[in-house]
C-alpha cells in the first residue's frame, strides 16, 4: 500500500520504493483470491481460536500503538464490527508490539469503546510474516478481508473497506476486479522500486528537475488512486527541498483543481502549507483555497478539515475567523475525542489572546 510522502529526509523520498516489510523484485507471493494462510495469535480482547470458518467472514488488520492512522481507523473498525455482528463477521486487530504494551493502550482513556473488536498479538511476527511481507505490504493499517470460503478477497487501508466488506458479506463481490486492481498496485510497487537509485542519486546531487522527471514518470505509470499521491510528493520536493515557491504553487494549484472533491486531499495540501516549517515561503492563499475545499468536499461535518481552515485563518492573522469555524469544529467533534477536544480549546483560547495583544 502506498503512503503519502510528507518528510524532506531522502529516506522518507524513498519510502514508497523501499520494501521495508518484505516484498521483493519476484513480487508478492500472496495476492487476492488466495487461500488465506495461518495467523498465530494470542488474543487479548474478543474472541478467536486461529481458524477461518466456512460461511464467515473476517478482516485480519495489521496495526501498532504508535501508528496515527491506525488510531483513526479503530472506531471505524469498531463501527463495521458492530454493524456485521450478526452476519458471521469478525474483525481482529493484529500487532506483533509487546503483549503489556497494547493491553496498556486499549485499556486506557477511551479506548476500550474505540476497540469493540478482536485485538491479538503476533507470535513473533509469524502472522505478518504470513499476510503483509507475503503481499508486498510495507505500510500499516492494512486489512486482509477473508471471505466465506476460505480465500483471500481484498486487501488495502481499512478506512477504504466498507464497500469491498459489504459486498463480500452479501455474496456480490467482484473478486476478478479486485484481484487485477492489486496487480496493477503491486506492479506499480516494483516500478518504484527500479525507481528508488535514480532519486536517491538525484536527491544527493540536488537535482530537482531530474527528481521531478522520475516522478513524471511514475505519475504516467501509476493507478488512477495513486497520482494524488505523487503529486503532493512533487509538491513537497518543490515547496520543502528546492524551495522553489513559484512551481511549488503551480504544482498546489494543479492538485486543487484536480482533487478539489477530495476532502482529505485538500485537507492534506492545506494543512501542510500552513505547518510545515520546512516551507520558507508558504503561500496561504493556496493553503486557503484547499481548505475551503476540503469543508465543501465534506459537507461541513468533519471536524479535523474545519480545524485545518481554522488554522489557516490564523495563519493568516484572521483570529476572529479562525476562532469562529475552531468552533463549529468542537460542534462537530462533540465528546467524540477528548484530546482533540482539549486541542482545539487551547487554540481558541490562544486565538483569543493574540486578538487581544493585536488588538
């Protein structure tokens, strides 16, 4: 599964091509419609005795405690387990972290209601061993769907498996439209591979046009999926390491016309225009833009991309702005996160004391 580059180390540039988990140049040994191989686990919490039945259904969901993505997924993850507990489905969150370590992290603070699922330790990483290197997978979360007879149905990010899930539980799934998706992700796998030395070299030498022509490339190569993820690349390497802020814009403004529906795009672009510190010239305007996207493309409702606009405003010097729509954002989070309810008190109550210093 593909990440999103967000650092200027070369190691973070090269990131997508390294298989850090396993994989290799012979490509994935594990691929859908597979027989689902063995997990060894030790259960913590919920119910699993190491065997797929026939006419079940379970996600098999590799994740860490120090993971934030795979933090966001769990209330998802424990929504679907909720919604299909009478269907034959069960969800088993799997990390090969210290047994004390996740017992520790789901039983603190509110967790244990974002955890109403399966959760189990890797038998020293026996089970990723099995699913992620066997698959080529270098990146958690990511999701094993194995279907009522056995087999392998879907792999990919669990916030990405509701569709794919509710088709399999129904017995509608597309299982060869699925199987040739994750081949052209995995081919695209290797491309980044053979990839790799040519930006490591360019990075070395400061090349920046050669740089950008190896992502070109892999751009024209990539599944549709991916290119907004190698355009916010070529945006990092133009805005945070060349720091050419002209082409750094042109590439911004290329991603908002072509994503400006894609809210967690536009909240990414925005967010890292603002914040990041490795920017020398960030151009708000564009970071606004984004922003305002990112509210429309969700409708208003999701609290982190109202925050992102919020602290672009401010960014901006329009407190009172930012302080309005960092409002709407505790509206809409409610009680559902008491520490990024906590955070957003504390930048309106800042807000507020710079409104009153400015005056």
């Amino acid at each position: 599964m593909l990440r999103l580059l967000t650092t200027a180390a070369v190691a973070a540039l090269c990131s997508l091509a390294t298989a850090q988990d396993g994989g290799t140049s012979a490509g994935p040994s594990l691929t859908i419609g597979d027989k689902a191989p063995q997990t060894a686990l030790k259960v913590v919490k919920g119910k699993f005795d190491g065997k797929f039945e026939q006419d079940k259904v379970y996600v098999v969901e590799f994740w860490a405690t120090w993971c934030g993505p795979c933090k966001t997924s769990m209330p998802h993850l424990t929504k679907l387990q909720k919604e299909y507990k009478d269907k034959g489905v069960t969800i088993i969150g799997v990390s090969d972290e210290a047994e004390g370590t996740v017992t520790d992290f789901i039983g603190k603070g509110d967790w244990p209601e974002k955890t109403q699922y399966t959760i189990a330790i890797d038998d020293n990483r026996k089970t990723s061993t099995n699913y992620m290197r066997a698959a080529g997978q270098n990146g958690i979360p990511t999701a094993f769907i194995v279907g009522k007879s056995g087999l392998v149905e879907w792999i990919g990010h669990p916030m990405s498996m509701d569709t794919p899930l509710a088709e399999i539980v129904a017995g509608t799934y597309d299982r060869e439209s699925a199987k040739a998706r994750i081949a052209k992700e995995q081919a695209f796998e290797l491309e980044m591979q053979k990839a790799q030395q040519k930006m490591m070299a360019a990075f070395q030498a400061q090349d920046w046009d050669e740089l950008m022509s190896v992502l070109d490339g892999l751009k024209e190569q990539a599944p549709k999926e991916m290119i907004p993820q190698i355009q916010m690349q070529q945006f990092t390497v133009m805005s945070s390491m060349a720091n050419l802020p002209e082409r750094a814009d042109a590439i911004a403004t290329e991603i908002i016309a072509d994503h400006a529906d894609d809210a967690q795009m536009m909240n990414a672009l925005a967010w890292t225009i603002a914040t990041d510190p490795r920017i020398q010239q960030p151009n708000l305007e564009i970071a606004l833009k984004a922003a305002n996207a990112g509210v429309k493309a969700s409708n208003g409702e999701d609290p982190s991309v109202l925050d992102t606009l919020a602290t672009v405003q401010a960014e901006m010097g329009d407190f009172s702005a930012a302080i309005k729509t960092e409002e709407k954002a505790l509206e809409k989070l409610g009680d559902a996160d008491p520490e990024m309810k906590m955070e957003f008190e504390a930048k309106i109550n800042e807000w507020k004391a710079e409104m009153a210093t400015t005056g």
